[in-house]
C-alpha cells in the first residue's frame, strides 16, 4: 500500500498537481506478515480438519463450503459466485466463469484474469456435498441467480468472509490444530498439498487460476525449496537403480 502511494505521489509531482512529497522519510509500522508457514494447514492436520467438517457438514452452510474451498482451491469470490448450472455432477467438474462481488454488495462481476476461467475437478466427499446443496437451494424462490451457496438471511445473497473465516478458525481452534488460518489460507492448503503429493506445478498453477507459472513458483517457493532435496534424493535413487540393471 505504502508503495502504491508513493507511485501516485511521484506521477501527482511530475503533472504538477502536488509540489512537494508528503510520503518523504515516513517510517512504515505494524506487524510483520506471516511467514510462509503460518498461511497454510500440514496435510496431517488437513486430514484432520477435513474429516470434522465432513461429519459436521449439516450444522451449518459454512461447513460444506470449506468443504468445497479446500478440495477445489478456488478463491473465495469465485466460490460464492458458483451456480447450479456451473456444477456438472456427472463428470465431477466446475465451471469456474464468474466471481460474485461481495465486497460490492453483490451481483456477478469478471474474474481476476483471464487464467482464472478454468474447469475444476472434485473428489468424492465434494460431489455429496454439492449434490446437497443443489437440492436444497434449487427450488428456493429467493435464490434468483441461483447460487449454490444461497443465504437467505444475507443483505448479500451469500456468506460473508468474515463470517466464513470466523467459522473457520473455530473449528481449527476446537480441533486443537496449527496454525489459526482463513479461509484463503484453505487455497494455500490445497496447492501445497498437491504439491507435496507430487502434482506438477503447471497443473496446480492452472487449477489455481494464476495469470502465470511465476506467481505459482513465488508463492510456494518455500514448499518447492523444501521439496527439492526430496527430488535430489529420488533422483539419485533412479539412477542408482537404472544402474544396476
């Protein structure tokens, strides 16, 4: 944000708008940002996390997207933005089109990029889930656009971030897991995962939707530094075998 300021200071400067830069010897404070580690949840924990809302999933509408938001990856706009018709039962898939703008009091808005127009796959435990869902919220006359995750009771059609984060947090505290994440960090838990069980990086870049294979590579370069020396190993195994034949 500093940044971003100070860009628009300098350009303000150099069209005569501002004659001084008022962002000059400011000293940026708070507290530092997480570490790569604290934004997302270990596979043992994702287990563990996973089976709790899974048994738990008809308490609440939280549940069953965290459910969603864990399996798939997908950005938290893109998941509220989902509809009955994006969700193709049969084949296990969906269509990721559309976002909904919960920051902009609703309605369906673009997607962060042209990336992020994608087909998604889904297990087993999300397709019980979804099935769920369609059926509870299909007839609702309410729920005009349709969305899977229809609330009812929202000035917003949907769940709030807030609100889904909160729920989320609970449930890792009561489970007694590390570290407290959002809901985001569900998405950093999703690509770490398939990365650690050897899923390609293309892959998951394209299933993330990012805009390039560079954000994919910068944002888990923590995780590919941690998995390189279990490459180096596998490597030399190979040829060690390829040798002895």
């Amino acid at each position: 944000m500093n940044g971003f300021i100070r860009t628009c200071v300098k350009e303000a400067i150099d069209e005569g708008l501002i004659k001084t830069d008022f962002t000059w010897k400011v000293t940026i404070t708070g507290l530092a940002s997480k570490k790569s580690s604290e934004k997302f949840l270990d596979y043992k924990s994702s287990q563990k996390l996973l089976k709790y809302l899974a048994e738990h999933r008809h308490e609440c509408l939280e549940y069953p997207m965290l459910i969603v938001s864990l399996s798939t990856g997908i950005r938290f706009g893109e998941l509220i933005g989902l509809t009955i018709d994006n969700v193709d039962l049969k084949a296990s898939k969906i269509a990721i089109v559309q976002q909904w703008q919960y920051k902009e009091g609703g309605g369906f808005g673009p997607l962060k990029n042209e990336a992020s127009e994608r087909n998604i796959s889904f297990d087993k435990l999300t397709l019980t889930v979804l099935k769920e869902l369609i059926l509870k919220v299909k007839n609702d006359e309410g729920n005009e656009n349709q969305l899977v995750f229809y609330h009812p009771d929202s000035p917003i059609q949907v769940v709030t971030n807030d609100r889904l984060n909160d729920v989320l947090r609970r449930c890792i505290r009561n489970l007694k897991i590390t570290p407290v994440i959002t809901a985001h960090g569900l998405r950093h838990t999703h690509a770490s995962i398939l990365l650690y069980k050897g899923i390609s990086l293309l892959y998951v870049s394209e299933r993330l939707g990012h805009a390039s294979l560079d954000i994919t590579t910068s944002t888990y370069a923590h995780l590919m530094k941690e998995l390189h020396e279990k490459d180096s190993k596998q490597t030399t195994s190979i040829f060690e075998r390829l040798l002895s034949v």
